[in-house]
C-alpha cells in the first residue's frame, strides 16, 4: 500500500513539472486529499458493520425480555380465600416451560392440614424443590391441580398468596444495602423494632452487633462478605418479619458448618412452630417429627407415611436413614 502511494505521489509530481504541466499543484494535493479520506471511510467499513451486527443481537435479547409477559398477565387469578395453611396436590403434572419434553412432576398428589409438617425427601432432581415452586406458583402446573383449603390456586390473586407463604432458601439473595434493609425486605413497611426483634429470634441479633455499623452495615456485592450460616439467618429473621402461614425450608441448613448449623436448627425449630410447613431434605431430627414424609423419586411419590411407618418398611426412606446415621 505505502509502495502505491509512494507511487502515485512520485507520478504526480511528475506530471506538475514542465513548462506545460498536466496537472496543477492544487489538483493533485486536491486528489491526495479526496482519495485520502475515502480509503479511510472505505477501511472503517468492516468495523462499522461487525458493531452493527452486535447491536442488533444486543437488541433482539432485550427486546425478548421487553416482551416477555409479565407475572399478572400469566396469573389471572382474583380471589382472595382466607388461607389458611391446608394444602393439597391433585396429580399434578408439570414440566419446565424450558424443557416441555421432559416432565419433572408424574402425578403427584398429596394433602397438608393447616400446622402440619411435610417432609420431602429423596435422590437430588427427584422435584423436591420443583413441588416448593409450585407451592409458591412461581410456575402453572401442567395438569392436575394445586389448592389451598378449597380453592385452586390458579384462581387465587398471586400477591395475595404470597404474603402469606415465606421461604428460606439453600441459597439466601441478599440485596445490596443494609442488614436493615434485608431483613425488612421480608415485610416492607415492618417498624424498627420489629426488625430488632425478628433478628434476635433468628440468632442473628449478636453477629449483626459484632460489625461496627451494626444493622446499617452494607451487604451484597459492594459490602461484606457475610457467611452462608449468617445469610441464612438473615433469611429466617425475613421470614420471621413476614409471620407467614405456609414456611418452605428448602435444604436451609445443608451448607452450614456444625456450630452455625445448630444455632440455625434453633432459629428454625422456633420459626416453624404453629404454622404449615413444607421442610427439604433436612436434618433427620426434624424429618422425624414430620407428620408426612413423601419420598421422591424421578417426579414421583415412591413411599409415604410419617417416620415410624416408613422404618417399619424397610424401603427407600429407611436406607436413607440408615445413610445418614453412617455418614454421622
Ligand atoms: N428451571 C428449570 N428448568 C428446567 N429444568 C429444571 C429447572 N429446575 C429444575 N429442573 C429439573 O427438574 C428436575 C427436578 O429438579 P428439582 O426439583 O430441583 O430437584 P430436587 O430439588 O429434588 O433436587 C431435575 O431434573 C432438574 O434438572
Ligand atoms: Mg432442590
């Protein structure tokens, strides 16, 4: 290119010397000038496409999220039934509307009373935590019905249904903010001393007062680092604010070390009194003392009773028993 240019330079010159020349100066600073910038438009071509092509994916990802139908498009339901703890699965049916193929759920089918503990149980993907989504509606079932007391859920207003039912997580989402504001997620509006003491019930209250900014410390991505047992402690002082009636505790102490494990055992023995409870692979201790224990295997109920009939079985749920007592 710059032998071209070289070139050209050298044969414009030229061609302006002489008595009789071909060319003026200013014509050929003219032409260098002109050829100049229309080389380099022509070479900011290929740049300049690749970035439109980027933009264009960019765009049609956002505008699938644009598009997507909102919750309470999906979730028609108006009603607003006095909930009150009873829960009954009528052979539900359900895949992930991202993999409709495969179905999580095969008939399932089972019936809470209100403060009655159900214990789920089983292999990791059985749909144990499928079932605690469905309890929250976070999905529509695709056969088969969820109610609560004698009302489908899909009739039942979802922000209504939620206010009443709180969850505690395996992994707890803390918000950027303050330990404050966390916890008051649980119930927006809850007065100071609510919060205090929804934190002291929780076995949080000391930790939180062992950081300098006590409940104002920032947490989340830009603030500390709290520890698994602590978030999940923080999660139950959100679920204690929210006073529900239905308590899912989806594998809520598997992370924790044994130390913060019981002062969270302790946090939700307290929590899970007088309410309808839905527990996740648990500890034994609490599983034992489940009125219904469902055994969950590939979407489907393989045994089901309270702890005394399922030893007496001998089936899956008393080789799981017996796995955990050999693991210590
Ligand atoms: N969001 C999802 N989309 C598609 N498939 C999922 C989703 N969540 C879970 N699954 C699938 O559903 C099955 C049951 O999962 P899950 O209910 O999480 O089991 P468990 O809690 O008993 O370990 C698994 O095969 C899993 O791969
Ligand atoms: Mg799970």
């Amino acid at each position: 290119m710059f032998g071209s240019i070289v070139f050209i330079v050298w044969q414009g010159l030229l061609m302006t010397q002489g008595t009789n020349p071909e060319l003026s100066q200013g014509d050929l600073y003219s032409f260098l000038m002109v050829t100049l910038l229309m080389a380099a438009s022509i070479g900011s071509l290929p740049d300049f496409y690749s970035g439109i092509q980027k933009t264009i994916g960019g765009t049609e990802k956002l505008m699938d999220i644009i598009n997507e139908s909102s919750e309470s498009e999906l979730f028609k339901g108006t009603d607003k039934p006095e909930i009150d703890g009873s829960i009954r699965f009528e052979n539900v049916r359900f895949s992930y509307p991202q993999r409709p193929e495969i179905e999580v759920l095969k008939g399932i089918s089972f019936e809470l009373n209100r403060n009655e503990t159900l214990a789920l149980v089983g292999t990791s993907g059985g749909g144990k935590t499928t079932i605690s989504s469905l309890v929250l509606n976070y999905y529509k079932v695709s056969q088969g019905a969820v109610f609560f007391g004698e009302t489908n859920a899909d009739s039942i207003d979802i922000k209504y249904l939620r206010e009443h039912i709180a969850i505690v997580p395996q992994d707890v989402l803390l918000f950027a903010g303050t330990i404050f504001e966390n916890i008051a997620f649980g119930r927006p509006g809850a007065s100071e001393e609510e919060i205090i003491s929804a934190a002291k019930q929780a076995n949080a209250y000391d930790f939180i007062m062992s950081f300098p900014d006590g409940f104002k410390t920032q947490v989340g991505d830009r603030g500390i680092q709290l520890s698994g047992g602590q978030k999940q402690r923080i999660a139950i002082a959100r679920a204690i604010l929210k006073n529900p009636t239905i308590l899912i505790l989806d594998e809520a102490t598997s992370a924790l070390d044994s130390e913060s494990e019981r002062v969270v055992q302790d946090a939700l023995e307290k929590l899970m009194k007088g309410r309808t409870c839905i527990v996740i692979a648990h500890r034994l201790s609490t599983i034992r003392n489940a009125n219904k224990i469902l055994v969950l295997q590939n979407g489907q109920i393989v045994e089901s009773g309270n702890h005394s009939d399922l030893m007496a079985t001998s089936g899956a749920y008393s080789d799981l028993v017996k796995m955990q007592i050999n693991l210590g």
